[in-house]
C-alpha cells in the first residue's frame, strides 16, 4: 500500500512536469499574426510569377522577406522560453507529411492556375491560383506549430 | 513500452521530475527547470551532476547573444530508456496493488519489486543510490 501510494505520487509528479514543459512551449508559440504574415509572404511570392520583368523580382522580394520575417519572429520568441522544443520531431512519418503538404500546395497553385489562364490574363492567372495555395500554406504552418508547439494557442493570461 | 526497472538513482523526486522534464522537452533551460522545482541553484546542480555522471543527461551552456549564456539540459538515450524505464516500474507497482488488493505483497510485474528506497539495486542494471 504504501509503495503504491509513493508509485502514484510519482507518477503525478512526472505527468505534472511533463505538463509544465507543454505549458511553456505553448506560451512562447510564434502568434497568430506571424502565421499570416508567412501565408501572406507565400501568396506574395506565388503572384508575383507573371507580373513583369521589373516588377516579378522585386514583388518576390517583399514576399521572401514577409516570409523570412515570419519565420525569424517566430523562432526569436520560442527562444525566450525555457525549452527549446518538443523532442522528436521530424518522425518519417511527418517528414512525409510536410513533403505532401509543399507538393499539394503547390499542385493546387498549378491547377488553379492553368485553369484560370482561359478566363483572365497571364499575369492575372497567378494572382488568383495564389489564394487557394496561400490558404493551404497558413493550415500548414498551423500544422507545423502543433508539431513544434503542441494543441492549441496559449490563454489569454498567458499572453 | 518499456519494460519495467525501477531505477533508485531517479526515484528521487527532484531527479524524478527533472528526468520528467527533460524527456518532455529538447533544451530544457536550467533557470526554468530550478523555477519549476522550487529549488536553489546549486541545489539543482548537484542533482543534474549526478545524473549527467551516469550518462542519463547531459548540461551544456549556449549563448544567446550580447554575452547572455544560457545552461540547456537534455537527456540522453540512455536516460530516456531508464526513465521509460522506471516509469513502467512505477506503473507495474500501481497495477499489482490494484490487481492484488491494497494490502497484498508480492513482486511486480517484470521483475520490479516495490518502490521504496529499501529495494535499493535489487534489479539487474539498477543504478545505486547517491548521496
């Protein structure tokens, strides 16, 4: 009896820790708004293609720098916390899963895009196939913040 | 799941749940960890000492910019089997006590038997005690 009452309280201690380690990678998860600004750098990069000579390369560049900024905000504010990340990661499985993610967005840019080609211009075609392409791209963020980050968004207490 | 082995050397609470955490999380920051467990600096330190001794984690300092340092802790594969390890004991013990009747004796599954100190490296494998 009394091994198994210090086995239970063992036991809580461990899951209580484990808790507090989930709690402290969610509270520095990157925001909402860096999960928009890489969509939007996305979107900003994929409409850019026919735009022109001049133009295609410097529209690109906002959209890179969108998405590196992004990117960089959110792994300056997970580096305030007390843990750098959840262990393992990148199982084959997900790996697999990120790959098919990049290709489905961007076999939705294509098709999109090929079939818009027959109703509006060439330069106009990329900036509309864009769109369904950006919005897969902020779900997979999304995706790749509950791997990094665990369930969820942090209380507004925490915040 | 692993199989059970009750490791005295993590049994106690602070090591416990500072294995806990490690194994929950990559870099776990010495300054969070002390944070968590209400615990003094060097106080930690000798416990993540004695763990870092017997390969379970391993402490390294990292800077952060500006001259800020940081101490990271992360366990190791070893640890993480012990851990794994301990916890099925932990669990084994729970479930013998529930299978058997609060007031019944007797081995655990796997080989573990009970869970207080006074079993003290009676498994193969189990890491004695420190001080």
């Amino acid at each position: 009896m009394e091994h198994e009452q210090e086995a239970r309280a063992a036991l809580d201690g461990v899951r209580r820790m484990q808790t507090s380690v989930e709690g402290e990678l969610n509270r520095n998860r990157p925001r909402w708004w860096m999960d928009i600004l890489y969509a939007a750098g996305f979107y900003t990069v994929l409409a850019s293609l026919e735009l022109g000579t001049w133009i295609s390369p410097a529209v690109a560049g906002l959209g890179f720098a969108m998405l590196f900024l992004a990117v960089g905000l959110g792994i300056l504010r997970a580096a305030r916390g007390g843990v750098r990340g959840p262990r393992r990661v990148w199982t084959p499985a997900r790996a697999v899963g990120a790959a098919a993610w990049l290709a489905a967005m961007f076999a939705v840019f294509w098709a999109v895009r090929t079939l818009a080609e027959g109703f509006l211009p060439e330069w106009a075609a990329p900036v509309v196939a864009a769109v369904p392409a950006a919005v897969l791209s902020w779900f997979f963020v999304h995706w790749l913040g509950r791997l990094g980050f665990g369930p969820g968004r942090p209380a507004a207490r925490a915040e | 799941m692993a199989a059970p082995r009750f490791d005295e050397l993590i049994h106690a609470s602070t090591r416990l749940s500072i294995m806990a955490m490690a194994s929950a999380g990559k870099g776990v920051e010495f300054r969070f960890i002390r944070d968590e467990l209400g615990v003094s600096d060097s106080v930690l330190s000798k416990h993540l000492g004695a763990l870092e001794a017997v390969g379970y984690i391993t402490v390294h300092k990292e800077s952060i910019g500006r001259g800020w340092r940081r101490t990271l802790v992360d366990i190791t594969e070893e640890g993480e089997a012990a851990f794994q390890g301990h916890v099925a004991a932990l669990d084994a013990i729970i479930g013998r006590t529930e299978r058997h009747g609060p007031e019944t004796g007797g081995q655990a599954p796997g080989g573990v038997r009970g869970g207080g100190s006074e079993h003290a490296g009676s498994d193969p494998g189990t890491v004695p005690r420190e001080s």
